[in-house]
C-alpha cells in the first residue's frame, strides 16, 4: 500500500465501517458491508448493505460516483461475498473503471474467502488488504473493520454465535436488591443503550430465574425494523402461565428445556404460538450449538448469575458489557451479575481485553472482550483443518447437500436472495422470492388491511423485512389469510422457484451441478419447508428444488435427442 495513500486510506477505510455499522439490526442477521468511492479526499460515491437479498453497496455506490468512479478508489471494509451467483460486486467495480479497490478484511467464510480479491485482481484492478497491514498506520481502521462484523468472524471462527453478556448492577456490585427487586439500577439513558443494543442481536437469552422475578418484555421499544427471539432456558419450566414473553404478537419467543419437562405446559405455550425446543441435557454450550444451527450470528445474554456463571464457565461469552450506576444497596443475600465460577485466587479472574469506559448519563459503561476479535490469516484459517466447524451448507456427504442462509455455499437456493422474478403473464415484478410468497398468503381477499399488506410487502426492502410483515399478519390476523393457503402454498412456491431459475442463466446452472444429489433446507425451526430439527422436518423446499432439477434435466434431454 502506498504511504502516500495512507492518510486517505485510514480515513476512508473508517468511513467504510462507519456505514457498514448503519446496517447492524435492520435485517440481521447479515454481514455488514459498505462501499467508499473516494478521489483523494473527496467521496464522490458511498452505501451500504441494507441487507441480505437488497442491492449490494458497491452496486449503490457506483450509481452516486456515476463518471467520477472513473480513476478512483473504491474502500469495502468487508471482501465481496458472492451470495448469488452472480458476482455483482465485481461487475459493478469493473465497469465502474476504479483504479483500485481497497479491502478492509477478507471474507471470513472458506467458500468466499480471498475469491473477490483474486477476481478483481484478474479483472486488472489492483487490490490492497488492509488486513496485512493492521498492526501499522492503518490499525484504527483495521480494527473498526473488525468490530463492525465481529459476529461473523466468532461464528466463522469458534462455531458458535458472538455472545455478549450484559448486565446492570450498583456500585457495590449488585443487581438487584435482597427482595429482588430491580427496577431500576441504571439511568434511563443506559436502557435506551440497552434497547439498541437488543436491536443488533439475533436473540437475547434469559433464564427461568429472571423470567420469574422480573417478567421482562425483552423488546427493542422501537416501531418496525429487526425485533431478536428472545430466548427463556429452563431446565424444569417451573414458570408462570402469564407473562409478558408468552405474547408473541410482536416478537417471537423460544423456550429451550430438559427434554419430558412438564409436557401440558409446553403444549399450553405452543398453542399460544410460542416455540419450545427440548434438549437431552440444556445447558449453554448446546444451545450455543443450537442458535449457530439456527443461523444467528449475535446473541445477547441478559441473564442472572444463576445463567452467566455457567455460560462464562462454558468459554461461550465474548465480549461483556456492564453499566454501573453510582448507588449502593447493600445487602449480603442481594444477588450478583456472576454466580460461583470455582474461583479461590484473584490469579484465576478472567481479565477483559480492549476494555472501554464511557459514561451514559449518571452511569459508567465499561466493556471489553474475553477472547480477542479473530483475525483471518488465510482463506482457510477460520477454519483449520476441522469441517466441523465449517458453516452450515457445507456438505455432509457427496452425494447430499445442506442450505439454509444466503451466504451459504449454494445460499442462492433460499427465497432470502436478490432476484426478482415476473410471474407469466403478469407485468409485475416482484423483489424476490420470499416478497411474493408472503403477498400470495392475502391475495384474493377483500378486506381493506390485506390489501395493504400485501402493498407493504411488495415495498418491503429486503425479503427479510416482506417475511416479517407476512407472518406477523397471518399469525395476529388469520382470518385475513385466504382460506384455500394450506392447499395451495405449494403451488405459490413452485411456481415462484420456475420464476426465479428460469429468469437467471447462473442459477438454473448452479441447481444443474447438484444433480445426483439430495438438498435440504436445513432451517432447524421450519417443519414444512425445513428439515427442522434433528432432521425430521417435511424439507419441501428441498423437493421442490429437486423436482425443478428433474425438469430442466428432462427437457434439456428432449432438445439434445
């Protein structure tokens, strides 16, 4: 890298992570890109990721720069990973005519790592990492690029979430008084922290402990946007019947459990919509293992000491973030943010690293990582020598092949993609596949909040967010789901799947490769469409995909004889 770039590099490499993090909590869980078109000081073109399935950022940032692309350069804090099949973020750089690109990290999963840069590079367009060169004038930036996709690098690296456990408690060190009670330790201002921080988070966990005293809501108190699960683990499910958790209107909730307990309570709690998953033996690891299945990337365990002693004992917490509120309560039975860890020397503590201190309103907020950010050394050193620990898509055997998120290996078999399809016969155009499916669930009903639904939907930015307005909808309001939906939801999804590979030469090539092969939709939680957990799940997705494949085979047999 030039030392007569430097300067500009730093700078615009910062800009990157700035508005990469604009993204975090819209349509997680995701990786968080952004694209920096800059000449010299100047940023003529800049954008970020919204999310997975949206317009990419170099896409949007091209279209800003316009004739000012020409000669520049293009800062991306995260290297391109090709969800699609399509390599439209080097499309667009290319014909962009930058000079040079700049790379913050390489990508973090094996089947995207370094594929971009060696792409770019044999397109004529000269690539620096910033990776290579972190720990000299450019480690500001390099570490800004590391914070804002921390998730995907712990996941990527230690097979599990990015886990951040965060608590509240006085200056003596309590969170609560004798009594339990807590409401409240920290100002007013660190719960709106709180708030969104919880709105980064795939999920946010709590134990039976906190759900009895407390009876949180778990929410981000924000309208729209990303809402986490929200998590209860308990072993015996001694809980009450009403609480604010088993409303799931707005927000989802699991319960994970021993497995056999209290069986009419957990039928109670599905009928009220709420998710139960039961475990040989619940403890922090599996269900670490568990929301990694699940696909999430960032957990935020907002747990008692009961809970966070064992999951700090597990190894899976990474980071710790506490407010502490200048008060003193006292108290000898008042309960603590960490139980017993087995500790008899301060020698044995558990020392933070890359603590911070910032004070929010009357508090003092002070965090900082147990294990340092991971750094990728290689395309391939995420991962060692050890598949198992590979992220899901991978295969399990030659001849069957898993998928389930968009930035698996064959990701582009998800309705989570940026392809629009156009039905026959129709002129309209809808986003992707997940967009139409979720409309077709209204359609044909006369009522005027269907109608609008189904408006909602198709202006939806990301097939995330279109998932969302659906099932919420169909979940709060069933009388507006179209009465024949059951028998005909197959028939919306393979038609719209005929769409999409139809319409895309690159795709309807990728589903061809797997031929021979058995693809399933590995979704842990989907019954229908998934395999869901411990593989016992309908995986119509999969058959539908497989059926599809049968087809094209078929006719292009017939053109050949």
């Amino acid at each position: 890298m030039a030392p007569s770039n430097a300067g500009f590099d730093s700078f615009h490499m910062l800009r990157a992570a700035e508005l990469a993090d604009g993204s975090a909590g819209h349509t997680a869980p995701h990786p968080n890109s952004a694209c920096v078109i800059a000449r010299s000081e100047k940023v003529v073109g800049e954008a970020f990721l919204y999310g997975q399935g949206t317009r990419c950022a170099e896409i949007q940032a091209v279209e800003m720069a316009g004739e000012l692309s020409r000669g520049a350069t293009a800062y991306l804090n995260l290297e391109p990973g090709d969800c699609h099949g399509d390599d439209t973020a080097i499309k667009a750089l290319k014909q962009s005519g930058v000079a040079r690109v700049v790379v913050g990290l390489q990508h973090p999963l094996k089947h995207h790592s370094g594929k971009a840069i060696a792409a770019l590079r044999g397109l004529g367009i000269p690539v620096d990492v910033l990776e290579k060169h972190g720990d000299g004038t450019f480690k500001e930036a390099f570490r800004a690029c590391q914070e804002v996709n921390a998730p995907l690098l712990y996941r990527a690296t230690h097979g599990v979430p990015f886990s951040i456990l965060k608590y509240a408690m006085t200056l003596d060190g309590k969170i609560a008084a004798s009594t339990g009670h807590a409401s409240w330790v920290s100002s007013k201002m660190s719960r709106q922290r709180v708030f969104e921080t919880r709105g980064r988070s795939d999920a946010i966990i709590v134990g039976g402990n906190t759900v009895r005293r407390d009876n949180p809501r778990l929410t981000t108190r924000q309208e729209g946007g990303h809402l986490p699960v929200r998590v209860v683990m308990s072993r015996t499910l001694n809980l009450p019947l009403e609480l604010h958790l088993w409303d799931v209107s707005n927000a989802h909730t699991i319960v994970m459990t021993q497995r056999g307990a209290r069986r009419e309570f957990q039928r109670e709690l599905v009928a009220r919509g709420v998710e139960v998953v039961e475990f040989d033996f619940l403890t922090p690891k599996a269900v670490m293992d568990y929301c990694y299945e699940r696909g999430f990337l960032s957990v935020l365990w907002e747990c008692g000491g009961a809970l966070s002693a064992p999951a700090l004992a597990a190894g899976i917490i990474h980071k710790v973030i506490a407010f502490v509120a200048p008060k003193i309560i006292g108290g000898v039975t008042a309960p603590t943010p960490v139980g017993e860890l087995g500790m008899v020397e301060m020698t044995q503590a558990l020392n933070l690293l890359d603590v911070t201190f910032e004070q929010v309103g009357p508090d003092m907020l002070v965090s900082g990582y147990l294990k340092p950010i991971p750094r990728m050394k290689s395309p391939a050193s995420a991962y060692a020598d050890d598949p198992s620990i590979a992220d899901a898509g991978i295969f399990s055997s030659s001849t069957v092949i898993y998928f389930y998120k968009s930035w698996d290996p064959y990701g582009a078999f998800t309705n989570f993609t940026a392809h629009s399809i156009k039905l026959p016969g129709s002129s309209e155009t809808w986003k992707s596949v997940e967009h139409y499916y979720q409309a077709q669930k209204f359609s044909g009903v006369e009522d005027e909040l269907a109608m609008q639904a189904i408006e909602n939907i198709r202006n939806a930015e990301s097939p995330e967010e279109a998932a969302r307005i659906g099932r919420r909808l169909a979940r709060e309001r069933p009388d507006l789901v179209r009465p024949d939906w059951e028998n005909s939801k197959m028939d919306v999804m393979e038609e719209a799947l005929v769409a999409k590979f139809s319409s895309y030469p690159q795709l309807r090539s990728l589903l061809l490769s797997t031929a021979g092969c058995v693809l399933i939709e590995s979704s842990p939680h989907d019954y229908f469409w998934g395999s869901g957990k411990d593989g016992t799940g309908q995986n119509q997705l999969g058959r539908l995909l497989m059926k599809l494949r049968a087809t094209i085979l078929t006719e292009n047999q017939h053109q050949l004889s």
